[in-house]
DNA sequence: GTACGTTTTAAACGTTTGTTTGATTCCACA
DNA sequence: TGTGGAATCAAACAAACGTTTAAAACGTAC
C-alpha cells in the first residue's frame, strides 16, 4: 500500500494520542508502547518526534493547555460592562468549562489534576503559566465584591473559598459519578453547578461584607 | 504465640515505610527496593509477609485510615448538647487535621487524594467505607442549619460546597505552599482555616435560608 | 533514473521491574 | 544439644521498561 510519509500527521496523532493515555494512567504507569500502539506508530516515533519521553509529557501538557484556554478564556461570555457578579460567575464557569466542559478538556482538567498530585517537575510550568494569574483574576473579583471595608486577608480566604468549591468538582468527580450516577456533567449540569457556587459564594461575601461594614472586622459571635 | 525471629517488626516496620514511600511517589512510580531499601530488609519480605506488591498497598492504606480516624474522628471535640454550628465546625475541623494534621496523617490524606486521582480499585473500599458515611453526616448537618423550608437538592449542593473548600487545602497543599511558602499548615493554621471555612459557610447558608423562608424557593432578583 | 536527506521500521540494547528460589540463620522446644 | 519450622538473605528469574540502532522506505531534487 502507498502510503505517504507524513512527519506532521504523526507528530499530531503521537501528541493526541499520548494526551489520552497520560489522562487515563499518569505519567509513571503510561508506557511508550501504549501511546504508540494506540496511535498506531513505531515505538521510536517518540524518541525520533519528541526526544524522549518525559520532554512528550511536558509538550502534552502545554498542548491540552493551550487549546483548553483558547476555547474557554476565563473572560468567557463576559462583555465590557459586566458586573462584579457577572465576572464571578465566568470565571467559575469558565473554569468548570475548560476543565470539564467535553472530551478534550477533561483530558486537560485530569493532566492538571493528576500533577497537583503527582508533581513531575511541571507543576512550577502550571503554576506560574496558570494557576497564579487565575488565581489573581479571582482574588480582584472578590476584592472589588467585598469592598474598601475588608482586608487583604480575607479576601484571599474567600477566594479559596470559591475555587475549592470549583476544584472539588474537579477532583471529585470519579467519586460524585459513583455515588450520584445520575450527574453526567453535560453543559447543562456544568451551568447549573456555576450557578450554585456562585449563588453559595455570594451569599457568603454579602453576608461577611455587611457584617464588616457594620461592626468594622470584629467577628461576630 | 511462638516468636521466632521478630516477624511483627519486620511487618510493622514495612507497613510504615510502604506508607511513606507510596505517599511520596504513588503505586506505580514505587518500587519494593525503595521501600525495602529505606526499611533496611531485604526485597523479598514484601513478598514473604504480604504475597505481592498491590496486597501491601491495600494494607497501607487500610492502616493509614484506622490510624486517621482513631486519632481525629469526624466527631472530634463535640459533646452531647453541641449545636449545628459546632457540629460544622468539629466536622471540618477534624477533616482538615485527619487529613493534615500532622506528618502521619498526612501520609493518610496523600494516599487517599491519590486513590482519587488515580483509582487502583481501592476507591470502591474507601468509598463504602469512609465517604458515604461522612458525607452523609455532613448532609445531615446542613439540613439541620437550613431548615424544612430549603429542598434537599440544595442541601447537597451546599453540602458539596462545603466539603469542596476542605478538600481545596488537601489537594492544593503543594500549590499553596509554593505561592504562600509562610503557609505551613501547622495545628494553628488549620484552627485558623477551619474557623474561616466555617465562617464562609455559615454566612452562605444563613443567606440561602433566610431568602428561603422570606420569599419561597425562588432566587432572589 | 540516480542520489540525498527525512521518516519509518523491526530488532535489539542495557536496565529495572516484581517475583521466586534455595540456602542460611534464627529461636522455641525437646 | 540437637531438631524443625519460621524468617531472612543473596542471587537469579522472566518480563517489561525507555531508548538506541542500522537498515529500509519514502519524497524531492537533479
């Protein structure tokens, strides 16, 4: 059969492929034979394409992040004038979106997942590419929400407040499956998810806010 | 019984090691000789005390959970006549101590977060064992603090935000450390968090309730 | 058609893996 | 003191790992 040499192709189908086995087993029990044998590739293909196995790792990483962002921004949806509320809620929707929103995000949402866990040398990549501006964006939200009245610390113990309840669907989501095997995650559980924690979120900052303009940061008892 | 040589701690001794080790590096990228290697025996007691690789892991991790509940469980601190409020505060706080609380426990909420991550057919067991029963305790707190006026669907949705900013500070411990390296989740650290969480929440659920009760089930503006 | 650089291939490389073996060491009991 | 079963040990096992090799297959230029 004539078949023409295509080094793009199967550097493409290796990156695809390799994405889905790193998601399914973790970097340490993903062997080169699985991904090649799936893509349908030589065993030195990896070698020959990306050097070795670890530098494929890290290029999948940058790979299933990149088009994980580009299809959901954590702007997603939000027009200029948007409310501080209506920036809460994008961000968290944007964050269930790009982490569990289809096929090819839960592959990123799992990669990322597993190197929190797991640190392979890419977490500071995550970290400083990610995660810090991520996390900045939210600490502004709900900076502005809480107002002039609350201090810094505060703030940012809200804020982890609000993205442990986006994370916690993240990581548990093999657990909610099994033991609420009617949640699918389709695009319609993700938005009424968003809108919970945001409801959750608001509550709890409206409530904290006026209690601190009422009787400065003492709590209440 | 008749003691030879001192199996039991050559058992213990691997038992302890194991849990370390497989804490560390996780079930695949773990080794017998590192674990023997550390616990100064020889390679194959593994085999000899627990038959193989996998029936050690399963062992570690039922040994870890006995110790974590022994030592912090889920009533932690409470009396008889404790209220819904300190009912959520001894149910968070003795999460964030059994799973972080000191160097051991710690082993426990590594293992446990890795099982989640990575399922290695143990999740099953520590489902049925340990999840159900402590989620369904925390469901049963919420009830009580939103009243007969909130559906159960919001409980669990509450609940889920709950549990979520607890196991935010398990699973991003490796981030938070990194971005705040003065968070070293010492015992005082996790009252202080504990305390947070709680308030966060609290403020939430009094916001979800009192709207509840005022103007029926539907959300406000 | 021939030569040349690139890509693919099957096979083998040296390690390391979990596990097993057979001899040796140990100690309670006779 | 000698015996026997339990525990330890060094050594080796086959299998699988990531990686390398050298040749074959391919497209492109002349």
């Amino acid at each position: 059969m004539i078949m023409k040499i295509d080094s793009a192709e199967t550097h493409r189908r290796l990156l695809e492929t390799a994405a889905i086995v790193f998601a399914e087993h973790g970097f340490a029990a993903t062997t080169i034979r699985m991904i090649c044998g799936r893509a349908k590739v030589n065993v030195a293909a990896v070698n020959y394409h990306f050097g070795n196995k670890e530098a494929l790792y890290r290029e999948v990483l940058r790979h299933v992040r990149r088009c994980a962002y580009e299809k959901y921004p954590p702007t997603y949806g939000l027009t200029a004038d948007s409310t501080p509320e209506e920036r809460l809620h994008a961000f968290v929707r944007s964050f269930l979106l790009r982490t569990l929103g289809d096929e090819q995000n839960r592959v990123f949402g799992t990669l990322t997942m597993r190197e929190m866990v797991e640190p392979t040398g890419a977490l500071d990549m995550i970290i400083e590419e990610g995660i810090r501006n991520l996390f900045g964006e939210l600490l502004g939200i709900v900076g502005t929400l809480l107002g002039a009245d609350v201090d810094a610390e505060t703030v940012e113990s809200c804020s982890r407040s609000i993205i442990g309840q986006c994370v916690f669907y993240l990581f548990g989501r093999p657990i909610i499956t099994r033991m609420s095997p009617e949640q699918k995650f389709t695009k319609d559980d993700i938005e009424k998810i968003s809108s919970e924690i945001v409801d959750f979120s608001l509550n709890a900052l409206n409530g904290i806010m006026s209690r601190a303009t009422r009787h400065g940061t003492r709590p209440s008892s």
